[in-house]
C-alpha cells in the first residue's frame, strides 16, 4: 500500500535482543557483537534463503511531509498554529501560551 502512495520505507535488520541495528557500519555483520546471536534464521518457503530474525521498518520523513506540502488545503491546516489570533486573550490552543509567545519573541 505504501508504494502505491509513493512513500516506502527501508527494511533494517535488529538483532534478536534488540542490542543492535545492521545499518552503516555493521551492515555487513552475520551476527551480534554483544550476544553473538547470528542475525539470519533460514527461510522456510525457498530452502535456504536468510531472513533476519528481526526487521526495523524504517520510514523516512522527507518524502511524506513533501506530499502533505502538495495540497494548498493541508499547508492551510499544518500552518494553522502560527497564523491564528487568541480569542478575547483565551488559551484554546497551546499555541496561544505564554511560553509560545516567548519562544516567538526570542527567535523570529
């Protein structure tokens, strides 16, 4: 489904206690340096093909804020915190707090 709207994402091998990610530098690596668990199990539908034991499903957020950017209707909601005016000075939003403002003043 995700490819079909255009936004993948990267599969990232884990190790099987969750101590090390298979990405960069330690992409080429068969098992943990910690535990010394082996970071393949053999696939059980094609004999022996290596699936790791677990995935990180990493989904980038360049290209999913790039299409909410595309509509003139979302930029108008996602802008909407910056542009509106408090109402008779009544907090609605926690946009209109005192810290906000602050945070406003100190860095245009």
């Amino acid at each position: 489904m995700m490819k079909l709207l255009g936004i993948g994402y990267q599969k990232i091998g884990i190790c099987l206690n969750f101590c090390i990610l298979y990405y960069l530098e330690n992409a080429k690596l068969t098992e943990c340096k910690t535990y010394k668990h082996t970071r393949y199990k053999l696939g059980t539908d094609r004999g022996m093909t290596l699936v790791s034991y677990r995935k990180l499903r990493y989904f980038s957020i360049t290209p999913r804020l790039q299409r909410l950017l595309m509509s003139p209707k979302t930029v108008e909601h996602m802008a909407w915190h910056h542009s509106h005016d408090a109402v008779n000075r009544v907090m609605v939003h926690p946009s209109d707090g005192e810290s906000k403002k602050y945070y406003n003043m100190v860095h245009p």
